[in-house]
C-alpha cells in the first residue's frame, strides 16, 4: 500500500492523532498480509531540527518521531510500483532540505542506482546519480552534503573523492590520492577538510573550485582517525591513540587534549560540536563518551554488539547508536544513561523459520515474534565471543529451547529469554545445519566443511542429547560438507543432504546408516519430510566447495518405501532455497533465489500459486501449525505472512 509521506514530514507540522497506519502493513507485495521486521541496520541520522531521525535499512529509510520513538513513515523511490529499496547509509544536509542515500554495492552494472537525493519535505526523489562505468564495483566507504544540500561529496576505495551536483545529479569533479575515508566541511559550506596521503596531513580545499587552500601537517605520529569542523574556523583532528586536537584555520596553530580510557581500535566516532562531546566505539564493543572540556570519558555501553554508527541529535543532547545485531539504542547527554531502544530492525543475514507449537509465537531473523501483535517480544542476541554472526535455526519442538550456530560452535539457549544454556563443542568445521528431533530430547547437526579456524576436515553428522547437552554420536559417510538436515515425523529417520550430492538416510538411535539416495547433480542445499514420513523433498544450489554452474531450480520428490525419485516441480528461474509441506501434508511451498514463493499441489503436481517477495531473495519457508499461514524470511531481515485461508 502506498504511505502518504507528503503529509509527514521534517519541518512540516505532524499530528500523532492524524496518523493512524501500522508500518507492519507498509509496502506489502501483493497477497502478504503482515511484514515482521524493519529490515537490517546501516546507519542512523537525526535531522537539523532534531524532531525526527531515520534510519536506514534494508528495505528503506525508516522516520521516526524523536520525542516518542515511533516509526512515522517508510521512504521508498517508486510510488507507482512500490517495492522495498535496500539503504546502506544516509546522511542530512544542515539546512534540513535534502537527504542523501547510498544502497549496497552489488556491482556489475553501470545502470544500477546506488546514491538517491531525496527532498526532506515530501519524501520523494529529486535526484538519481548514476555513477558512470569504473564505479559499479567500488563501495563508497563515505559520504556527506554540503549545508545547502546542492553538493554531495563521496569517498570512494578507489581512493577517490568525487563531487556530484544533487540537483541535476552530474559528476562535478574527482580528486585523487585520498587515503583515508574521512571528511568534513564547514558549516558556511566553502571548505572541504580531507586526510592527504599518509594519512599525516590535512588538505583543505574550496567547495566551489576543488582547489587546494592550505595543509595543515600532522606528523607522522599522529595518523588521522576521524575529523570535524567545530566552526568555520577550526577544525578538530583525532587519530588512534585518542588524541585530539583543535586547528585555528587562520594560524594553523593548535592545542591538544590526550584523553584517557579505552583505546581499543576505533571502529566510528561522533563529534557534538554545540556540547563538545566526543562519542567513540571500539573494535571490543565499547561505546564511549569523552567530555572535549573536562577530559573524563564514560563508558556507557560495554555489549557484546559491535556498533555501526554512531550520532548526536544537533543539540548535542542524545547519542543514537546502531548495531550490527539490528539494535538502535539512544543515550541522554547530561545523564549518560540509556533513554530508549528501538525495536524490530534486524542484523541478521540468513534466519530459518519455526512457528511454537501453538502456533503464536515465530522464530526468524534473529527475533522472537508474538503473531497476535506482530512485534517482536525481543532480540536474540548472544554471549558467543567471536564474530557477531549467528544463525538461528531452530526452535525445540516444544517451543522452550532454540538453537543457534557460531562457527563451529553450537548455542542452545532458552527461546523467551535468550538466556544460554550451554555451548555444544566438537565440530571441527562450521556448522551449516541442525535440527530438533521430534521428541525435543536429541540435536543432530551437521558441519559444512569450511572454516576460517581449523585446517581439518570435518564432513560429519554430531547428535547431542538436549537435555545433558552430551555429544552421543558421530555419523561419517558424506564426502563433503552437510548442507541439511532433518528427522522424520516419526524420529526414526534422520535424514542429511550433502555438497557430495547426496541424502543419506540414518537410524538417529544406532548411528547406523540406512540408504543413500542419488541421483542429484549438484549439492542438497535443502530437505524436508513428508508429515506422513513417506515423501522426502530435495532441493540443489550452490556450494563454495563445490560450485556447480547451472543448478537445476527444481525440487525433488523421493518415494522413502523404495529410495526411488518419483516427481520433479520445475518452474523456479534460480536455485530453491527452502521448502516445507503443509501440516496436512497436501501442499508443498518452496522459496527461491529468484524471488518467488510457490505452492504445489502435492497430489496432482501442480503449481497453485505464486508469492512474490521483497525484492531479495527468499530464505525459508514455513506453515503455521494449522497451516492457514505461510511465513518467509527474506535476506532483507524481514518476514512476510501470507494468509493461505482464503485461497
């Protein structure tokens, strides 16, 4: 449906009371009844007057209200075909005009649209830049308008700085030799401060003419970490070792504070000039806040979420932080104390799905959703050391337990609190799969075959006992790593899909192996039990241990009475993702690469129907226990419920 951004919007007046849509209905695709999620965290901004910030995502630029935190509207480019855009970063000029925006780079094209100019106040497009060929593939690592909003100024990791006119959307000019992706300008607009080569030198440059002013020379000891006007005659300068200075323009003289505290590597950084506050995260997960005046610092964040961005309000009063988990959390200047947290965004890549038994509760994009409201309850974040990436997989079939995957590790934690249980150790590969036994008490998981960690080869199947969290059994056959896993309905059969192209069939209470059944060509990304155990679907895809080029898009039915594959579907255009039967058994949904999901009739073969989704590609798949709803999750760390009562 169409969000009526006109009436919004940052300088104009809004009323709460005038604005009564749920955002959980915004941009639906055709037949989806409800979106779960506001897509993955890339950066925050506040406007000029404070009264909203954004958020951008990726399926949006998310607006909110900044004295009651709530999402006012979705910004999205095409108003005559609505679909979800993906936003990596975004900025405001001072003057509150503009919005610019910068999507993910995927490259390959110099047709693709990755920086919009947006006008502030009606939430439309001004201007798309089309960067030209030479920078379809180079990530813009920053970027920023000039006051007026009539300037964007990008850095580039070509090591290239280039101006664009945001009213016509025209290249203005490149400099070159621009080593590090830091920059400001001035309040006025005139000047444009950037990092010279080495890091050690600042170039300043007029806005108008590119050409170069003056230097200011650093020295070699003092690399430049981040940089801020803090008027338009002085600049302030920070490096690695937290140390700031402030240069007088006019004299290129400068005084320096040497702070204290934790001097972890910087990841970002936020400068107040209006309270003269410092706001730093470190690569160990500590966001900081240092007093310019005083030299003090408080640490007022110490999780375990490695943050993103980092923003002052235009008062200097509150601090935004987002992180790469998908949380957005705000500080209060004078108290330093936490004063809201914003909910429903996510940082996860790849999520399954699992509905509770009763079918209320929903478990996907590293978020536990209450159906009956459509919000999330809370974030499933963990205490795992080590890269925050973790895959959440599954829920324990009574809905008390869920399971997620870090490396070669295994979590099993409690599914309404989050509170771990205990850590499963023994792969020595990634685990790429696990599953839930029907009876909640066994955890089979398999090891994909890659690791960044070990050197040894791991192509095996673990089963664990849930309740002891002790390892019971290995199972080895596969020649390369475990792409999926499931248990029958009935727990007799566990059942593995490998990057060998096989499925192999087990008794999960001897170990012993049952059958193999072959004739897959490429790796068994996917596969799922009939509810009466007498089907097995299948699906193929890409491996990076084995690549195959042309995977077949279809799904396999296998007769588990004679090991023979009894029925191809075909109709997907790219490799199938996910697949589920209904709890009746009597349809099948599949998600695809290609965008779609599509439901089978499991009788006569047929397609049924087809979903569309956000635009991104379609990760899984499931039914709700009483198979009136089908929930997919998408890599835009969204889900999608489609209603399938009425069809």
């Amino acid at each position: 449906m169409r969000v009526l951004i006109t009436i919004l919007f940052l300088l104009l007046p809004f009323s709460q009371n005038g604005w009564t849509d749920d955002y959980r209905q915004w941009y639906l695709p055709e037949g989806a009844t409800m979106r779960l999620g506001k897509g993955k965290v890339s950066g925050i901004a506040f406007s000029p007057n404070g009264k909203h910030f954004a958020v951008a995502s990726s399926i949006g630029i998310w607006i909110y209200d900044s004295r009651t935190y709530k999402e006012i509207a979705l910004m999205t480019d095409n108003w005559e075909n609505i679909s979800p855009i993906a936003m990596n970063k975004i900025t405001f000029s001072q003057d509150g005009s503009t919005i610019a925006t910068i999507s993910p780079t995927y490259g390959g094209s110099s047709d693709y649209v990755r920086i919009r100019i947006w006008n502030a106040y009606t939430g439309r497009i001004k201007t798309y830049i089309k960067e030209g060929p030479g920078t379809d593939n180079t990530a813009i690592a920053a970027f920023l308008l000039s006051p007026n909003g009539k300037t964007l100024v990008t850095w580039y990791y070509d090591r290239k700085i280039r101006l664009w006119d945001t009213q016509t959307g025209e290249h203005k000019a490149t400099l070159t030799g621009q080593v590090n992706p830091t920059l400001a300008i001035s309040p006025n607009g005139n000047m444009l401060a950037s990092v010279g080569e080495n890091a050690t030198s600042i170039q300043l440059r007029d806005m108008e003419t590119t050409q170069l002013i003056k230097t200011i020379p650093i020295g070699g000891t003092h690399k430049v970490n981040w940089l801020a006007f803090f008027s338009d005659a002085v600049l302030v300068t920070g490096n690695l070792h937290e140390t700031v200075r402030f240069w007088n323009l006019n004299t290129l003289d400068h005084t320096e504070i040497k702070l204290t505290g934790n001097i972890e590597y910087l990841q970002v950084s936020s400068f107040s000039p209006t309270t003269r506050m410092l706001a730093s995260a470190t690569r160990n997960d500590v966001v900081q806040l240092w007093d310019l005046q005083t030299q003090q610092s408080t640490v007022i964040s110490a999780s375990n979420t490695r943050t993103l961005s980092l923003t002052f309000s235009s008062d200097g009063l509150c601090l935004g932080c987002a992180g790469v988990d998908g949380s957005i959390r705000f500080y209060d200047f004078k108290t330093q104390q936490n004063i809201a947290n914003i909910t429903g965004h996510s940082g996860y890549r790849k999520s399954s799905l699992a509905f509770s038994q009763d079918g209320k509760i929903l478990v996907g994009v590293g978020q536990l959703w209450d159906l009956k409201t459509g919000l999330s309850q809370h974030s499933l974040i963990l205490n795992f050391t080590g890269p925050s990436y973790y895959a959440y997989d599954t829920l324990s079939p009574d809905g008390k337990k869920m399971v997620s995957t870090n490396n070669e590790n295994i979590l099993l934690s409690h599914a309404h609190t989050g509170a771990p249980i205990t850590i499963l150790t023994g792969h020595f590969n990634n685990v790429g799969c696990v599953a839930f036994s029907p009876d909640g008490q066994t955890l089979a998981s398999g090891s994909s075959g890659n690791s960044v960690s070990t050197s040894r080869t791991d192509f095996t199947i673990r089963l664990w006992n849930v309740l002891t969290g002790q390892h019971r059994a290995v199972l080895n056959g596969h020649t390369n790593g475990i792409k999926s896993i499931a248990f029958s309905p009935d727990g007799q059969t566990l059942a593995s899909g490998g990057a060998d192209s096989t499925i192999r069939l087990w008794d999960p209470h001897t170990g012993q192996h049952k059958t193999t059944l072959s004739g897959h060509t490429g790796p068994v990304v996917y596969i799922a039990f009939s509810p009466d155990g007498k089907t097995l679907a299948s699906t193929t895809g890409y491996t990076s241990y084995r690549h195959v080029p042309n995977p077949d898009n279809a799904i396999w039915l296998w007769d588990l009475n004679t090991g023979k594959h009894k029925e191809t579907y075909l109709g997907h255009t790219e490799e199938v993702n996910s697949i589920a039967f209904s709890p009746d058994g009597k349809t099948l949904a599949s998600a695809s690469k290609d965008t779609t999901i599509r439901l089978w009739d499991i009788q006569t073969g047929k397609h049924l129907m087809t979903f569309t989704g956000d635009g991104k590609e379609d990760s899984s798949v499931a039914f709700s226990p009483d198979g009136k709803i089908l929930a997919s999750s998408h890599r835009n760390g969204t889900i999608l419920l489609w209603d399938l009562s009425k069809k």
